[in-house]
C-alpha cells in the first residue's frame, strides 16, 4: 500500500505544481477570465486519465489469461520507463518549470480560448497518462484482491492535492529538491518491483523463458499471506520465489539507476539556493523553482 501511495504522492504532486504555477500566474497578472479554460483543459486531461485506467483495467478482463498476462508484462515494461525517465526529466528541467510554464502560458494567452485549453491540457494530461499507466502496472502486480493498492494511491492523491493547495496559499514551505529526490529514489525501488513482476507475466505468457528457475523460494520463511509478506510486497513488490530472470532483471536496473540518480554530479542534486527552497503566497507565485 506504501508503495501506491507513493506513486498517487509523487506524480499527483507533479500536476498539482504545476496547476498551482498556472493559476497563480493568471491571478498575479489580473487575467482571471483566463481561469475557466485552464480548468477546463484540466478537467479534460483528468477524465482522459480515468478513462485510460478504466480502458486497462476493463478491457483486460476480456482477455485470454496468457493474453492478460502478455498485456500486463508489456504494459509494466513501459511503465518502468515512462516512470525512470520522469523521475529522470524532472530532476534536470525541474529548476526551469516555472519559467517554462510562464512562456507557454504567455503564448497562449495571446492566441485565445482554445490555446489555453489545450496548454492546460498537455500540460496536466502527460502526468496522468503515466500516473493511470503505473499505477494500473502496481496495482497488477500487487494482485492480492485488496482494495489496499487502490486506497493507498487514492490517499497519496488526496495528500498532492492538499500540499498543493497549501503551497498555493503560501502555508507549507517544504525542500522541493529534498523531496523530489527522495521520492524519486524510493520511487525507482518501486519500479524495479514493478519490472520484475512484468517480466514475471512475460514468462507465464510464454514470451519469455525461465519460469520453473527459481533464484531461490523462501515462502515458508516469508509466507506471502503473513503481514510482513504483504507489507514487503505492498512495499516493494517482494515476490518469495522469484525466477533467475526476475532476480537479475531487478538487480540490472536498480543498483545502476539508483546510482546515477543519486549522484552528486546530477543536476539538482547540489545544495539549492535559499530563494529556490521555499514556495511563495499565491500573490508572488506558488512555488519557487524546483531543483
């Protein structure tokens, strides 16, 4: 359920941001009338997000079981690379955001209703394609019959939401390069689980070999049905006799991705300057850049 959580954390706190850098900055600059096509464009890429989900989750279920299975490894695949490179994206262009959002914003003011809609749109729609696509990725691997994944990416949701009304309101000052850089890292944990239950599904759909090779199977030590076994899998996706391939997979891409994204060298990683730290009250912006 962590896990879910932090994923419904993280990303949804990436659209609230950036909604929160939108309105701000119609309201500082008196263009209010510009306000209903924002939301509009927001609403719009909101329901398109839901209705992704629900196309995954629902279109799935007519499937063969190695077609699902086959479905769900692909589709958790490319949720682990859309995942890495917006963990990676957001680091390096985090600290230009802002001004990249004015500009756009600027642009479409000038060119009428429809611009601001679709700016709104794009601009919100890409963090909740990746959010319904990983999400639906952990919520299948998760696969206990709980409502649990679900609750726990609706909380981290609820929480964005509120964090970025508070920033918006000037009442919450919080380390933005701290924070993403650690959700980002737990965040790429919970992606090498994600991958290596996907190739996991790849294996029972036949597309993949080395289903009966265990690395090792410790379910009688750490029973998947005992609290510890659900927390490390909610947690973690901890699988307790995962295959050669899943162990290996999960190992190639953690240590490396972990490594470089936290390494001193990568932009952001640096000691932030004091002005960049701390969001602003709605009346001078919501945040300030993001390192």
């Amino acid at each position: 359920m962590f896990g879910n959580y932090l994923i419904g954390l993280r990303e949804g706190l990436e659209a609230s941001l950036v909604v929160c850098i939108l309105i701000a900055y119609l309201v500082k600059t008196g263009r209010r009338d510009a306000l209903r096509p924002i939301w509009a464009g927001i609403g719009v890429a909101v329901a398109l997000s839901l209705g992704f989900g629900c196309v995954l989750e629902f279109g799935s279920q007519e499937l063969t079981f190695k077609a699902q299975e086959a479905l769900g490894g692909s589709l958790s695949v490319l949720a682990v690379v859309l995942v890495t490179w917006m963990v990676f994206w957001m680091r390096r262009t985090a600290r230009h955001l802002k001004a990249e959002l004015h500009g756009k914003l600027d642009a479409a003011l000038a060119m009428g209703t429809g611009a601001l809609v679709a700016t709104a749109f794009l601009a919100v729609g890409r963090e909740g394609l990746e959010t319904a696509l990983f999400v639906w990725a952990s919520v299948h691997a998760a696969s206990d019959g709980t409502p649990r994944p679900l609750i726990g990416v609706a909380l981290g949701l609820a929480t964005a939401v509120l964090l970025g009304w508070l920033f918006y309101r000037g009442a919450l000052r919080i380390n933005l390069a701290k924070f993403f850089t650690w959700t980002g890292g737990m965040l790429v944990v919970v992606a090498a689980g994600v991958l290596a239950y996907g190739v996991h599904d790849l294996q029972e759909a036949d597309l993949v070999p080395g289903l009966t090779s265990l690395a090792f199977d410790i379910s009688g030590t750490i029973p998947p049905t005992s609290w510890y076994g659900t927390l490390l899998k909610g947690v973690f996706n901890f699988q307790p006799d995962p295959t050669v391939l899943q162990v290996t997979v999960w190992v190639l891409y953690l240590v490396p991705t972990l490594a470089v994204f936290l390494s001193p060298g990568r932009p952001g990683t640096g000691k932030p300057k004091p002005a960049a730290e701390e969001p602003q009250p709605a009346t001078g912006g919501p945040v300030g850049d993001k390192r």
